[in-house]
C-alpha cells in the first residue's frame, strides 16, 4: 500500500462517499427550526401560517426529494464517467455540492424555503445510487487504481465513511454545536469543506488506468498512471491484464433494459432483483435514517436525551459498519459498460462471513432480524400506554369486542428503552446483510451482457422505494400511530419468505448452475 494510493482513498472517501451518510441523517436535528422557517415564511408570504398537514407535506418533500436527486444522478454517470472519467466525474460532482451548500446555507437569509428544497435535490444527485455518482465512482475509480492484494481492503473504507458521514451529522446536530435553531442552514451547508478540499486535491492524482487504456486507448497514460499509483517502473502485467480485459469487453454486446424485462430466460433472477432491491429501502431503514428523532420522540425518550440516543445509534452503525457485509462483484460492466469492482463495499468482518456463510444466509437473517426488531418497536410503543389512552391517542372511537370492558392498563416501565434497543436491532440487522449483499447478487445473477440494465432496474428501484418511504412515513406514523411499524415488518417478512423460498444460494456457483437453480 503505497502513501499516494491511501492518500487518494482517504481523499475520495472523505470527499465524496462521507457526504452520502451525512445527507441522510443531518435532517434530523433541525426538523423543528426548518418547519418553523416555512411556516414563518409561508405566514409572511400570504398573511397566514400553513396548516399542520401541508407544513408535514412540505418537510416531507424536503427530506424524500434527495432520493429523486438520487435517482436523477443514477442516470447520469454513465455519462459523466464515460466523458470526463472517473477522477473528472468526482471532481465535477464537488461542483454540485458547492452549488447545494450555497443553496441551502442562504435560503434563510433569502426567505426562500425552496432553496432548501433544491440544495437536498442537488446532494442526492451529487450522491447518486447504485449505480449513482459518488456511490458508483468512487469504489469504481479505488477498484481499477488498485492492485488485486488491495481491491478489498480499500473497498472498504467509502463504507466506513459513510458510517461516519450518518455520525457526523448526528454529532453536529447535538444541540451544544450546531443543533440550535439559529444554527441549521450551516449545519445543512458544511457539506461545502470535505467537498472543497476534494475539489483541491483530486487534481493532483491522475486518470484511472484501466479508462486511459480499455475506453481510451491511451496505453502511454495508462502505464505512467499505474507507475505512479503502484510506485513501481514495471507494471507490464497490469497492462497486458487491461489489455485481454479491453479484448474481452469488446466482445461483449450489452442487454438494454426492455429486453431485460421481456427476457422470459431471467425472468425470475429479474424477479428477485426487484423484490431484494425494493425490500432493502421499503424494510423501514431510511424511515430510521431520515426520522430518528421523531421515532425517539413517539416512543417516549425524553426531548434533553434524544440527540445523545441518536448519536448512539450512529455508533453503532460504525461498529456494524466494521463487522457488515463486503463483496467484490468481479468485473461485472457497470451502467456504461465497464468494470464497477465495488458496487457496494462493506467491511472486513462480513467479508469473512459472507464468503463462509453466503449471500442466502445473510439476507434472511438480515431481513428477519429487522421484521422482528420492527414488531418489538410495534409491541413496545403500546404497552407504554394504557388501552384506554391508546385509543384516545391514536383516534380510535370504538373498538367492537365481545370481551366485558377492562378498564386502562397501567403503563410498562422501561418500554421506551426497548423502542431505543428494537431500533438499534434495525440498524444491526441491516447492516447485516440488506446493506450490501443484493449488490453482489445482482452481478451474480446476471451473465455479463444483462449486468449493466440489472444494476440500473436495482438502483433504480432503490431510489423510488427511498422517495416512497421519506415522503410517507411522516403520514403514515400520524395515522397509524405504533402499527406503521408492522408495515416494514410485513415487507421484511415477505422477502425473507421469498428468498427463502425462491431465490438459490450464488456463493462459489457460475451463472449457468445458478440459471439452471432457477429453471
């Protein structure tokens, strides 16, 4: 490992991969002091201020308009990496970030809550998916620098910091830094500093070689480029490797995604790609990312402690982070026909584990860990209350029953607890198989030619079911009160009983045995 290879890492994971998690979880602190800007706002543009329901549709739009963003950026690097390379496509992806900060650090100064608005539409462009800008090009540009002894090893540091771009954000948000009303466009702005440095920097770390050489044909760039990252004069090998891989990419005609979808030969890999990448987002995840303080706050945690709880939960991310999921998909073509190694990295203990254990394993424990922690989050909001309360709570007038009325149940001590720990089992149990697994699959499942249109349907999806779940979950928490959770435990439940039922173990199978499993 030489210093200009862990210099690049550190640079693009800091940069780039640290402001996904961070966007993720910085609207948490500032829910209340955003909402009262808009209503401020709205009560000085028309004379009154919104009504509680619009005001909610509003703050919703705010936090689920970064999945759009992220889906909009899903569709660009093809382009963006095919143009300007992987080191020009980061660099000019810090240009949106520059461009999302301004936006959002003046929109109160401006009075303009659209402006905050169209600075998390930017962020999630910026951040993309899988296949998506920083999340795609960055462990695509650290897999083709690298030499095969390494690939794993940096894969996994831009998952390691985007664990701790989500505790970032939840550190900042404590109310003694910036977590005070006064101070939230600057806690949505600090994106601006990791951005700018990267903006810097990059440009003193040359081209990807495996770009120079199998998409440009610049074999006297590529050399030099590898000499300069592996610190060695001979680097023939790595060249003659690019070289058969630039002969056997040619050979190749890749399936776009309408004759993905009509392909009758995958159509149950295809299935299953939808179902694992749908089931990821719709699981309740995100809900706990975008809204973990108004969980805390609907479960009973004291107003003074909720900051302290999420920053713990964050910590935990980063310890499950370090034991998570990792796998190396190979040289599956990316959206834009080359080899994205790291569609997804995760971390040195579950590299472990999923090589031992498998794919099959760690999705169903993943999957029913989460079902199960989402019924206990159910179970413990309604023993914190009596029945009676419960149904004066939650809007429920009359509940039909032929058993004699029992008068309220007294309340459990220590529930609100248990509510903390069910979503910290959440987070576990996602980290444990649902974070990365479904990515490696997908390129397990597929021959060469049908991965590129199977990674944009599974990003794609991904970020539809994340827009879906941001925008929703606020109403869907007011209405149903503790019984939304039952809904994310339905879905886990579900794709756990698919996968268990349809979906084979890929782990050490080539794609035809895997086909063959299917049929």
């Amino acid at each position: 490992l030489t210093l200009r290879l862990l210099s690049l890492t550190l640079l693009v994971s800091f940069g780039s991969s640290m402001l996904y998690g961070y966007s993720l979880a910085v609207v948490n602190a500032p829910a209340a002091p955003i909402k009262a800007f808009y209503n401020a706002t709205w009560s000085w543009r028309h004379g009154q201020g919104l009504p509680p329901g619009p005001l909610t549709l509003l703050y919703a739009l705010t936090v689920a308009v970064f999945a759009l963003g992220g889906l909009l950026g899903s569709l660009l690097v093809g382009l963006l990496v095919s143009r300007y390379g992987r080191n020009g496509a980061l660099g000019r992806s810090a240009l949106l970030v520059l461009l999302a900060a301004a936006a959002m650090g003046l929109s109160r100064h401006l009075g303009s809550p659209e402006m905050v608005i169209f600075g998390r539409f930017i962020m999630g462009v910026h951040s993309g998916g899988c296949p998506g800008i920083c999340l795609s090009v960055v462990p695509l540009y650290l897999g083709e620098v690298a030499p095969k002894s390494l690939r794993g090893l940096l894969g996994l540091v831009p998952s390691i910091f985007i664990c701790l771009g989500v505790f970032s954000a939840q550190i900042l948000g404590l109310p003694e830094l910036l977590g005070q009303d006064r101070y939230w466009p600057l806690l949505l702005s600090v994106v601006v500093v990791p951005a700018s440095l990267q903006l810097l920097l990059l440009r003193c770390f040359p081209e990807s070689p495996r770009y120079l050489l199998i998409e440009r044909n610049n074999v006297p760039g590529a050399t030099e480029a590898l000499r300069w990252f592996l610190g060695t004069v001979d680097v023939r090998d790595e060249v003659e490797e690019m070289r058969e891989e630039q002969r056997s990419l040619s050979s190749v005609d890749a399936v776009s995604v309408w004759r993905l979808l009509q392909d009758r030969s995958v159509r149950w890999q295809t299935l299953s790609v939808v179902v694992v990448n749908a089931g990821m987002q719709l699981s309740g995840i995100d809900a706990v990312w975008f809204y973990t303080n108004t969980i805390f706050e609907a479960a009973g945690i004291p107003a003074p402690q909720i900051p302290y709880v999420t920053v713990g939960t964050g910590a935990v991310e980063i310890v499950a982070g370090l034991m998570g999921v990792s796998g190396e998909p190979g040289r599956e073509r990316g959206a834009a026909g080359r080899p994205p190694r790291h569609q997804r990295c995760c971390s040195p203990g579950q590299c472990v584990a999923i090589e031992r254990l498998g794919r099959r394993p760690l999705l169903l424990a993943g999957f029913c860990s989460m079902g199960i922690c989402s019924a206990g989050l159910t179970v413990s909001r309604l023993l914190q209350v009596g029945a009676g309360g419960r149904c004066a709570r939650w809007g429920v007038q009359h509940v039909a029953t032929l058993a004699v009325p029992r008068p309220p149940q007294a309340a459990l001590p220590g529930m609100r607890y248990v509510a903390a720990g069910c979503v910290v089992g959440i987070i576990a149990g996602f980290c444990l198989g649902p974070a990365g697994v479904p990515f490696l699959m997908t390129a397990e499942l597929f021959m060469q030619s049908h991965r590129p249109s199977a990674y944009i349907v599974g990003g794609s999806l991904n970020w539809l079911s994340n827009f879906t779940v941001g925008f929703v979950f606020p109403f869907l928490q007011a209405s149903a009160g503790p019984f939304c959770y039952l809904f994310f435990c339905g879905v886990c439940l579900l794709v756990a009983l698919y996968i268990y039922v349809i979906v084979p173990e890929t782990k050490n199978r080539t794609f035809m045995e895997i086909s063959q499993t299917f049929a």
